[in-house]
C-alpha cells in the first residue's frame, strides 16, 4: 500500500469516526472511545504528512519572497 492510499484509508476512517461522534452527540451518549480513535488516526496521519526541517525552511523562504 503506498503513502497515498494509506492516508486516503485513514481519512475515510476519521470520517466514519465523525459520523458516530455526531450520532453519540445528538443522541446525548458519551463518545470517549471514538474521542481516543480519532485522536490517534489524526496523529497517524500527522507523522506521514509531516516535513523535515530543512523542509520548512525553503518552504517559508519561497513563500516570503513571492509576496515581496
């Protein structure tokens, strides 16, 4: 599975995860469980998305300039 299709997984999951959270919302039930899972699928998609530093450094280098 590449990254992409991985990270398409995990959104698809934080979707499915949502809907019950706004189910368990409207129907006043607690959502601990579904709290903690979309906590770690954010955190999962987070480290494969993340840069490196020298990364963000040429990003906001660029992206001054082009305003300039």
């Amino acid at each position: 599975m590449s990254q992409t299709q991985y990270l398409k997984m995990l959104e698809k999951e934080i979707q499915k995860i949502n809907k019950r959270i706004d189910l368990k919302i409207l129907q006043g039930e607690a959502y601990f469980k579904e709290a903690r899972d979309h906590k770690l699928l954010l955190q999962k998609v987070r480290y494969h998305t993340r840069r490196s530093l020298a990364q963000r450094m040429i990003h906001l280098f660029f992206r001054k300039n082009l305003y300039a």
